[in-house]
C-alpha cells in the first residue's frame, strides 16, 4: 500500500484508511467556524513535525495575527517551523496566486522545489469565486489551481464554504467533480446542543468510512470523537432518532 499522507488528528486517519492519498487534493467543506482552518493548520503541523514534511499555508482571508494567535491556542508554535524552514505561511490574493503557481521563477514555485514541499492548504478557495461570475472559467480555474498543486506529488487541502451537498447545482458544487476527495464539517443540533460532525464524502482510489462522526475542537486541535448511533437526518440539518422501539423517541 502507499504510504499514506497522515493527518495525525485522532479518528481522522482511520476514517481515512491511513490518511490522504499522496498527491490529492482534497476539499475541506463547512460552514464559518466548524474548523476548517483549524484542520488545515493542524495536517501542515503534523507533517511537519511529526512526519517531516514540509508544508505551505496559503491564506487569502485571515489577518496574519489572528492565524498566529489561533495556533498558538493550540501549542502550535508556527513561527518556530517557519524558522525552521518546515512551514510557510503566505498570505495573498487569489490573483496574485494564480500567477505564482503558473511562474516556475516565482518564489512560491521556488519554495515547493527547493524545501520539497509535501503538503499545501489553500484558505480559502472560496475566494477565486470574487475572480469570475462565469461558471466554465471558475472551474478553469479550480482545474488550473488543482493541477498546479499536484505536479510534485504534493497532497493539497482546499477549504471551502460552499454547500457542496446543497441541493442547487451551484458554482461551487463544481469543486466537487476535479477534487479527488470531500471532507464534510458540519453543525448540529441534537437536542438544543450545538455538536460537530464530519463526514468523508468522497475519496477516489481509496476506501474509506462512511459514517458520520462527532468531533470536538479543544486546546490540541481536532478530535473525532463517537458515530452518531441511531440519528438520520444529520446532513440535511433536522436530525431526529431513529425509533428503535415503541418506548424511544
Ligand atoms: N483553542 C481552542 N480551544 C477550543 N476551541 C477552539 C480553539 N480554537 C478554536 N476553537 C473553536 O474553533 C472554531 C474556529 O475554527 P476555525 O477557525 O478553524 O473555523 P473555520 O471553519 O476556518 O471558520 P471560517 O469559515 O470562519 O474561517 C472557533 O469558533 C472555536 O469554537
Ligand atoms: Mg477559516
């Protein structure tokens, strides 16, 4: 079997039968605030501390304080891998982006060859929506933006807002078809208690679990934590209990 891409985050990887799949590029998809980031930040630590490999992080939105400050809530220490050359973090615009990923003299392209950039995480694709109103060339784009990150075999995490399960075929939803794999993050409420879930969705060439989890976010990160036994619903958001007998509701 390959050697998988790790994540490290507890549950994940089993839900992934190992980790990602080397060189794919995978969606990470939520509504604001169910972790995304906290993810992505969390695969490029791992990989560069635990699994020695390099990792840039690409942010088109948060103010470089606060993605700091976030990490640090975390006892991830980004300053201390960025001088150690295992970590970068950029923060651009997708148009300035989409010209370094097509520059092979740029130093973004310089610094995937030279450090031997393993993992990328783009915060947030999202973004390249404010570059067209024009379907066909957004997903030129996301085509373009998937292909440049894979070249040198590296595993890329993409996160995004975008309702990929929403029942509108909307822009965004075309992510869908060039991403090799979908994690969902998502909000519910299960009685009057706001809880986490995540789903693998899709993962190509690889098996992987099909259930829904519950995970929290606490100082370390991200925790998979139980299956939501007996509830259906979850995704569509009106989760209820599967009767189990005439007493259960
Ligand atoms: N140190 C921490 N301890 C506990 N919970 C935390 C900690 N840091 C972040 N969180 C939780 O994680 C949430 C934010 O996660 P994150 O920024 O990764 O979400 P996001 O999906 O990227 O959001 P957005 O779409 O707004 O960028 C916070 O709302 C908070 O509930
Ligand atoms: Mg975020």
């Amino acid at each position: 079997m390959t050697q998988r891409a790790k994540t490290g985050i507890t549950g994940l990887d089993e839900m992934l039968n190992g980790g990602f799949l080397p060189g794919s590029a995978v969606l990470v998809e939520g509504a604001p605030g169910t972790g995304k980031t906290t993810l992505g930040i969390q695969f490029l630590y791992n990989g560069a501390t635990l699994y020695d490999e390099p990792g840039l992080l690409i942010s088109f939105e948060e103010f470089p304080y606060a993605l700091y400050r976030d990490a640090e809530s975390h006892g991830w220490d980004l300053h201390k891998l960025e001088d150690e050359n295992k970590l970068r973090v950029i923060f651009t615009s997708p148009q300035v982006f989409l010209s370094s990923l097509q520059s092979p003299v740029s130093p973004l392209n310089r610094t995937i060859l030279e450090w031997d950039v393993r993992r990328i995480v783009l915060d947030s694709v999202t973004h390249f929506t404010r570059l067209t109103r024009n379907p066909k060339e957004l997903r030129d784009i996301y085509t373009m933006v998937i292909n440049g990150l894979k070249r040198e075999g590296i595993t890329s995490v993409l996160t995004s807002e975008g309702k990929t399960l929403g029942l509108r075929a909307s822009e965004q939803s075309r992510l869908a078809f060039v991403v090799d794999a979908i994690l969902l993050m998502r909000y519910v409420e299960i009685e009057s208690a706001m809880q986490r879930a995540m789903i693998v969705l899709k993962m190509r060439g690889s098996e992987h679990a099909k259930e829904i989890r519950c995970f929290e976010i606490r100082q370390g990160g991200i925790f998979i934590t139980d299956k939501f036994e007996g509830r259906e619903g979850l995704l569509t958001g009106s989760p209820r209990r599967i009767m189990m007998d005439a007493g259960v509701r």
